[in-house]
C-alpha cells in the first residue's frame, strides 16, 4: 500500500436513511399485497404503500447516485477510493453468484437426486411407493400428484429463441468491451455507438424473453404451478431476467453520462462497474442455456 | 450504534427466553400455551442470531478495524450507514408479526419446509421480506469490511502482519458474502412456494422438503462460524495481553480460521443425519464435520501456550476470554459427539443439541462480544469501567451459564426432546435447575448495562494504553479516540 493518500470521508448523508424507509416500506407493502390478498381481502391499502415505497426508492436512487456522481466530478475521490469501489462492485457480483447458484444448487438437487428417488431409485428409492407407477424423467412433464400440479404440456426446446437469445447476449458482451476499449482510447463517439448497440440487443433479448413466457403460458402450460420443471424454469429464467433489465437500465444511465460527456479515458469507474454487471449476466445466461434449456 | 442496538435485541431476545425458561421450569403447561411457545422458540433463536449477535460483531468491526489498521474510517461510509439502518427496520417488521393475525412465525429458527411453506402462518410473508432486508445489512456490511481491509491499511502493514481480530473478520465478511446470499434464495423458494404455486419443496410435483434443509444449512453451518471467528479473534489480543507474552503461533492462527472457514462449507448435512441422508453422503459429512475439530484443537492449543508461563493477570477481560476457552471447548467436544452419524441418531433434537449450541454460543459469541467490550471500552469512552462490578457480572454469568446449560446436557442423554413447552415427569429437577440459571444469567445482563452506562459518563480517565501487555495501532491514539482518527495513515514497521 506504498501510495495512499489522505482519505476523503464523506459529509453525513441522508440517503442511507430514506433507503431504509423506502425499502421497508416498499416489501411491508408487498408483503400485505401477498398476504391480504391470499386471505382474498382488499389490497389497495397495501398497494398504495407498495407504489409510496418505491417512489422513495426512485427518488433515493436518483438522490444518492446524483451525489456520488457529483463528487466524482468534483475530484473529490482518490485513487484509493476509486480501489475501494472496485473491491466493493467485485464483491457484490460474487454475492450474486452465489444467490444464483442456490437455485442452480436446487435444480441439480432436484435432478440428480429428488426426481430418481420418486421414481425409485438407488437405496432411497423406497419414496417411490408415495406415488405408485410415477415415472422419473426429465423434463417432468407428469408430476407425481397431476391432480396437485398438473404438468406442462411441453416445454421450451433450446434451439429456437433460446439459441437466438444466446447470440443475442453473446454479441452484447462483444459490443459492450468494444465500448470500453474506445472509451480508453478517448473515442466518445465510438463509444455512443457500441454502447447503443449493447443496450438494444438488451432490449432485444428482453423482448424474445417476454415472447417466449407468453408462449409458455398460452400453448405449452408451462407455468410456475406445474410442478418441479416449471417452477426451476421460472425461478432461473425469472431472476435472469430482471438482472438483464437492471444491466440494462444501468447501462442505459452509463450512455445518458457518456452523452452528457462525465467520463474520462482513465477515470470511468461507473461505467466499468456496469460493463462487469453486464458480462456477469452473460455469464449466468451461458450456463442457464447448457443447463436449463440443453440438458 | 450497532452496539447499542445489539444489546437492545440480545435484552428483548433474551425475555424470550426467560419466557421459555419460565414455562419450563415445571412440567405441565402453566404460563403460556404452546403455540405461543413455540413462537417464543423461534423468534428467540432469530433475534439472538441475526439481531444480537451478529450486529454486535459488525459494531465491534466498525470500531476496532479502522483503528487497528490505521484507517480514517470504513471504505464506504455511506453503505456502511445504510446497512445498519437496515437492521431496526428489518427486525420492526419481524417484531411486528407478533400481533399479526395467525401469529408470529412458530417453526423455529431454522424453518424447515413445509412447516413453514404449507402450514406456515400468514405472517410468514413477512417474515421473509424481514430476512431479506437483514441479508441485504450483512452483505453490504461484509462487502465494506473487506473493502476497508483489502484497501486501507497503513503503508507497511502487510496480510501477516495485520491484527487477528482483522484476519478473522476478512475471513467472516467472506463467509457472509459467500452464504447470505443462499439464504436469501431459500427464502425466495419459500415465498414461491407459499404464495405463487411452485413446488420446490412439495414432492407431490416433483420438488422436495429435504432439498430446503440442503439450502438451509448450506448456509447454517457456515453463518455459525460467522458468530464465532470474530470472537476468536478477539480473544486472541485479550489473552496476549493479559498474559503479557506474544501470541504463540500467529501464522498458524491464520491458517486455522482460514481452514475453519473453507471446512465450513462442507459439513452442512451433519444437521440432517437423520433425514435420510444416503450412506455415503453420511461417511463423508462425519469426516469432514470431525476435520474441524483439528484447526479448532489449534488454536485452542495456543491459546493456551500463550498462557503457560505468562505473567498472567485477570482483569474481566480475561476472565471472560479464560472462561471462552474453557467452556469453548466443552462445546466442541459435545459437537464431536454428535458429528458421530450413529450417535447422532439418539441425540439429533433432543436437548443434547440444544446444549452444545449454547456452549459454542453463550460463552463462545457472546463471553467473546463481552470480553471485547471491556477490553475496549477505556478506548472507546476514554473511561475506566467498574473492576469490581465487572467482575461479579463475570462470576454471576458465568455461574447462571453452566447452571442454564450444563443440566440441557444430562437432559437431552435421557431424552427429552427440544422445542416442547412440556415434559414428562423425570426431567423436572434438571429443568428447575436449568430455569434458575437462566434466571441468574438473564437478570445478571443488566448489571452490563449499569456498567457500561456508567462508564460512558464518567470514571476514572482512562490513558492511551490502559492494558499493559496489549499491542497494537489502537493503543498508540488517545483515549477516547479521536473522531476519524488516522486521516493520514501511520507507518507500520
Ligand atoms: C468442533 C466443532 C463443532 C462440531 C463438530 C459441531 C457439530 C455439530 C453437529 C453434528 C450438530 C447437529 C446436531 C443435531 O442436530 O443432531 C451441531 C448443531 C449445532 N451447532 Fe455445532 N459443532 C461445532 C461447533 C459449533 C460452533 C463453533 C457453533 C457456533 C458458534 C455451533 C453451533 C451449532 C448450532 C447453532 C447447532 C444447532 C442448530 C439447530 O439445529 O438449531 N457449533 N453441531
Ligand atoms: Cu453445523
């Protein structure tokens, strides 16, 4: 550590505190909306506190990150500084590998052991006499209680908008390094370019996404109640999926900076930070396309 | 801030269990009915683990880490403020399901599925958001202790040369990352389950209940060390100091929390002997369940050689860092006993565990977090505490322990099972006995109040090192210390 300097320590801030309430709100809202709506009562009230919640969620977000950028502008933050948000990104991705790998987890759990074990096999086989005559297969298209949860129809095959999807992300993580390297080399242009192009094959993949679940529902009956498959199938694609629009919608904010001209060749942590998200998001697509859809 | 709110959690968590001891303290059902008890159970194993202990080490992080390593503050101040104002709205919310329609959450604090998901009551939902908002805190938290650490520590303070106090919490705040944020899938799997219609944990569409203890405890058994590697590094600056000697064998200090904590992500299902784990599974978990017990056997072995021919004194602090050795140890020997698959079959549920874990937890975590306290409080107030007082909360709580917990022991041998708000006739003395202590143990924790209340107004200024054989970055700044205090970074040799 031969080159720290003086740290900068931020003024108090009150934005640690309406996150808070925001997000409190926010989820005892949502909460409500559950539960009162479970028990068949009214949810406006529980609504309306879900919208106020995220509404101060915007205006945090809008506040905090307004004032981090202003210092940044400003020069305040130091080289070191700039390292701690480095570990701090870094580690926060890791956090999220491992929140997608508990449902990855559970999908080999359930593959590997749980379905063979129904269906009668290997020494824990005995659980088979639950549901006699029921089959272990992958996909489970016939769950062992229909009547509980009937199964899917048929399910998505790889080949189709998956693949397409897959080519789409692929390409993204392309564009988005090609972004980066214009942006290193000072070509702001370039950089408007690539990083527009990264934010449309988002979009795209968003879109095909959505087509794909309607699809899902509508013709295959392929729904989060139909048993084991769908709710694997939901839960992985699911939460990709809203990781996607949140590297998009950041990588959107990155190309309003770039427009609005905030970033330098060497000093663009923001729009690094970004560019990570997005190639990790890639990453958890490659092994959802191998694992959920091929295999 | 993280302190006091640790404390206001471990007084309400602990009223709960007086609540518990209370009901128990004769069979039959006198003071409560049984669905209150079981909620009592639960809520009082969450708020102990995530409202009490758990914030109690972040504070001591928070305080300890910049001035040990010669930092102005944590790297990122802001988040760190934000994942403490988590904390009270998290438990708000926890608390709050109380008065809910249905109750609070009565499945214990482990919430197997499908006691939780099909016969959980309503208010689970919101038990569950709770747990998010808690894992968010610890997220950010562990994410800024590591920041701090990797990035600010004053030029000339390499990785082994760093405080073990700073070693363990780096090797946590990894721990919290890698697991919290399982923990949050499986709530999320349970929020599925109960309110959209998956089956993750319902066999008849395929999924499974045992695949929720998986999850669970993939990221239980390493959230237990979470509440005990801080403490060992604690206690490894308070008996150096007390012993007046160097602490024997650093590096290998380092290595055994480091090998602690890589084990700990491999003996989760030795939480689950008796569910039907195959065979094979149940060899390698017992092994590698009983592999920890040989890093652990190292530090408590220097621990001990740091005393043997020390010129020893014993201030509350190493009374009480003393006392975690010892009693520590019990509770690892009690763990091994039931890392034995086989033996584990009679044990599993009964009382036996409840035992174990409240002698790796009450003098381990919590005999830690308080031999913290007042090793640092000169530091912090700038104030000498009470001795005398200190003492006697040591002795009283050291006593309302073992009376509390020693007797779960015996009980759980004969059998009685955990979790039960009755019992059969023949465990009545031992759970008279256990009662009492706990009454003791209970009652003696505001005497800790008292002290330290009285130490943060005033006493006997305290001098810069009040200790005579610590060492240290944080002894060479005044006390109390300066707000921001290294706001230039010292030079370490
Ligand atoms: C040598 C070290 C240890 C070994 C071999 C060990 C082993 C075990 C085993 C086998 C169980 C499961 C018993 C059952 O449910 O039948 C258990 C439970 C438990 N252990 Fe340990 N343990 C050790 C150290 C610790 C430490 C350091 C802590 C915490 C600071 C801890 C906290 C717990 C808790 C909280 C439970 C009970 C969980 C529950 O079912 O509610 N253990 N231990
Ligand atoms: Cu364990």
């Amino acid at each position: 550590m031969a080159e720290n300097q003086t740290y900068y320590v931020p003024e108090q801030s009150k934005w640690p505190i309406v996150a808070t309430i925001g997000l409190g709100v926010t989820l005892y809202g949502l909460a409500s909306i559950l539960v009162n709506g479970g028990r068949g009562e009214s949810t406006t009230g529980a609504w309306v506190m879900f919208m106020v919640g995220a509404l101060i969620m915007a205006y945090m977000l809008f506040g905090w990150f307004g004032s981090v950028i202003r210092e940044s502008r400003a020069g305040l933050y130091s080289a070191q500084m700039d390292r701690s948000f480095r570990w701090g990104m870094s580690w926060f991705i890791f956090s999220e590998v491992m929140f997608f790998a508990a449902f990855f987890g559970a999908l080999f759990y359930v593959r590997m052991f749980a379905v063979p074990w129904l269906g009668g096999e290997g020494d824990k086989g005995s659980s088979a006499m639950l549901w006699e005559g029921f089959q272990a297969t992958w996909p489970l298209v016939q769950n062992p209680d229909p009547e509980a949860y009937p199964g899917p129809r048929e399910v998505i095959g790889p080949w189709g908008l998956p693949l397409i999807n897959t080519l789409l992300l692929v390409s993204s993580s392309f564009t988005v390094t090609v972004a980066h390297h214009a942006l290193k080399a000072g070509h702001r242009h370039t950089v408007k370019v690539w990083l527009g192009a990264t934010i449309v094959l988002g979009l795209s993949f968003l879109v095909l996404q959505a087509e794909e679940y309607v699809h899902a529902y509508q013709e295959l009956d392929l729904t989060l109640q139909s048993g084991i498959y769908g709710s694997t199938f939901f839960m992985l694609t699911g939460f990709h999926g809203a990781h996607v629009t949140l590297g998009t919608l950041m990588l959107f904010i990155m190309l309003v900076r770039v427009f609005k001209g905030h970033f330098t060749a060497d000093n663009h942590f923001g729009f690094e930070a970004a560019a990570w998200y997005w190639h990790f998001v890639d990453v958890v697509w490659l092994a959802l396309f191998v694992f959920v859809y091929i295999l | 801030m993280y302190l006091v709110f640790s404390f206001t959690m471990f007084l309400l968590g602990g009223s709960m269990a007086m609540v518990i001891r209370a009901e128990l303290f004769q069979p039959g059902l006198q003071i409560v009915q049984p669905e209150f008890f079981n909620q009592m159970t639960t809520m009082h194993g969450l708020i102990m683990v995530f409202g009490a202990v758990m914030p109690a080490f972040v504070g001591l992080a928070n305080w300890m880490i910049p001035l040990m390593i010669g930092a102005p503050d944590m790297a990122l101040p802001r988040m760190n403020n934000w994942s403490f104002w988590l904390l009270p709205c998290a438990f708000l919310i926890l608390v709050s399901t109380l008065f809910m329609e249905g109750g609070a959450p009565n499945f214990g604090w482990t919430f197997y599925a499908p006691l939780s998901t099909t016969y959980g009551p309503p208010s689970t939902t919101f038990f569950i958001f709770a747990i998010h908002i808690m894992g968010i805190s610890s997220i950010m938290g562990a994410i800024n202790v590591i920041a701090t650490i990797l990035n600010l520590r004053a030029p000339g303070m390499t990785l082994m040369k760093m405080p073990l106090f700073v070693w363990t919490w780096l090797i946590t705040a990894f721990l919290l990352i890698a697991v919290m944020p399982v923990l949050a899938g499986v709530v999320t799997m349970m929020l599925m389950d109960i309110n959209f219609g998956t089956s993750f944990f319902d066999a008849s569409g395929g999924g499974d209940p045992v695949l929720f203890q998986h999850v669970f405890w993939f990221f239980g058994h390493p959230e237990v060390y979470i509440m005990i590697l801080p403490a060992f590094g604690a206690i490894s600056h308070i008996i150096p100091a007390f012993s007046r000697k160097p602490l024997f064998g650093y590096a290998s200090m380092v290595y055994a929390v480091g090998a602690i904590a890589l084990l700990s992500f491999i003996v989760w299902a030795h939480h689950m002997f008796t569910v039907g784990v195959p065979l094979a599974g149940q060899l390698f978990f017992m092994y590698a369940t009983m592999l920890i017990a040989v890093p652990t056997g190292v530090k408590v072995f220097n621990w001990v050689a740091t005393m043997f021919r020390g010129s020893l004194s014993f201030e509350a602090p190493m009374l009480f860092a003393v006392a975690f050795v010892i009693l520590f140890t019990i509770g690892g020997f009690s763990g091994l006993m039931l890392a034995i698959a086989p033996s584990d079959f009679q044990y599993h549920d009964t009382y036996f565990v409840v035992a174990h874990f409240h002698y790796v937890l009450v003098p381990g975590a919590i005999f830690g977090i308080f031999a913290a306290a007042y090793f640092w409080l000169p530091k912090w107030t700038g104030h000498m505490y009470d001795e005398a007082l200190a003492k006697t909360h040591f002795w009283l709580s050291f006593i309302g322990m073992n009376l509390a917990f020693f007797p779960m022991h015996f009980l759980g041998l004969a059998g009685m099972p955990r979790r039960i708000p009755d019992y059969a006739l023949q465990f009545a003395d031992f759970n008279m006995i256990s009662s009492i202590g706990a009454f003791m143990f209970g009652a003696t924790q505001l005497l800790f109040l008292l002290i330290v209340v009285r130490c943060v107004r005033g006493g006997e200024p305290a001098p810069a090192k009040p200790w005579e054989g610590a060492e240290g970055l944080e002894w060479t700044v005044p006390s109390p210390a300066p707000y921001h205090t290294f706001s230039t970074p010292p030079e370490v040799k």
